[in-house]
C-alpha cells in the first residue's frame, strides 16, 4: 500500500521564530522599535482561514520593511482566554545577512519581557496538524498583505 508523506510546504523565503513575552502587543511593538531603532507599525489584524484547535487564530498584525530585500513581521495572538505567557511570532520576510540576524535576535532577547526568542523549525517527523498550521499562517499572511494592498489602493507598498 503506497504510503503518502505530508510534508510543509513553508516558503524558504520566510523564516518564523516564537517570542515567548509577557508583553500586551504595543508594549512589545514599542520595546522593538526603541531597541532595534526600528519603524513597526501595526496594520491590521489577521484571521487564519482554518480553524485550529488549540492554536491562535486571530492575530495583531505589525510590519517594518527592513530595506528592498527583507520585511519583517510580528504577529501577536488575540484570544478571549487568559494567556499568562502568549507566543507571538516574529516573521522575516526575505534575507538579510546571518550576523544581522544573529544581533537582531540577541537585542530581542535582551528586552524585559522577553523570555526566549526560538526559532521554529519543522522536522520531517512534526504533527500534519502541526505544519499545517504554519503553512496556513504564512499562505493567510500573503494573501492578507495582497488584500491590504488592493483595498488601500497602493497607499501601502509591502513588497514580498
């Protein structure tokens, strides 16, 4: 019997880490700007399409165009319950250089309230669900960008 491999489909073009924080969104989105010296401003919010049990599916979406090769993005978890450690997602868009990164990731680390930046990386052993869900997170993003950029007109410019 042919057995069938389900495997992500996550863009090599983004790379996903999880801001473990006790931060409210503008708190965090405010401490990013002041250390990194950064512009994140928020746009909207984003409503994945599927609905997954137990994950976040509805998110405070914030974005900063690092320059014509790399954007980055934070997306805050909103939920009704009471979350005492929420993990938000910090998204980069493109490429930048490895040790750019690396700094980029040591000053957010180092930001009071900030308790752990890691970078999610799916193995080839992970849940279906799991990278499903990750591949839908990024899919919802494009199409969302796509949509703000129609609806504004060309107000915004977001380039991916």
């Amino acid at each position: 019997m042919p057995r069938n491999i389900i495997e992500s489909e996550l863009s090599e073009n983004y790379k996903i880490f999880s801001l473990s924080t006790d931060l409210p969104d503008y708190k965090l989105c405010y401490s990013l700007n002041h250390y990194l010296k950064w512009d994140f401003r928020r746009i909207s919010h984003l409503q994945l399409s599927n609905d997954y049990n137990n994950l976040p599916g509805q998110f405070s979406l914030f974005h900063y165009e690092y320059d014509q090769f790399a954007n980055f993005f934070l997306l805050y978890p909103i939920s009704e319950q009471l979350i005492l450690l929420p993990n938000c997602f910090f998204i980069l868009c493109g490429s930048i250089h490895l040790h750019t990164e690396q700094n980029i990731l040591e000053i957010i680390n180092n930001i009071n309230g900030v308790y752990s930046v890691n970078y999610i990386e799916l193995p080839s052993g992970v849940s279906p669900h799991i990278a499903n869900y990750f591949d839908s997170l990024i899919y919802d993003l494009e199409y969302h960008l796509i949509e703000l950029m129609r609806d504004s007109e060309g107000k915004i410019l977001i380039r991916i």
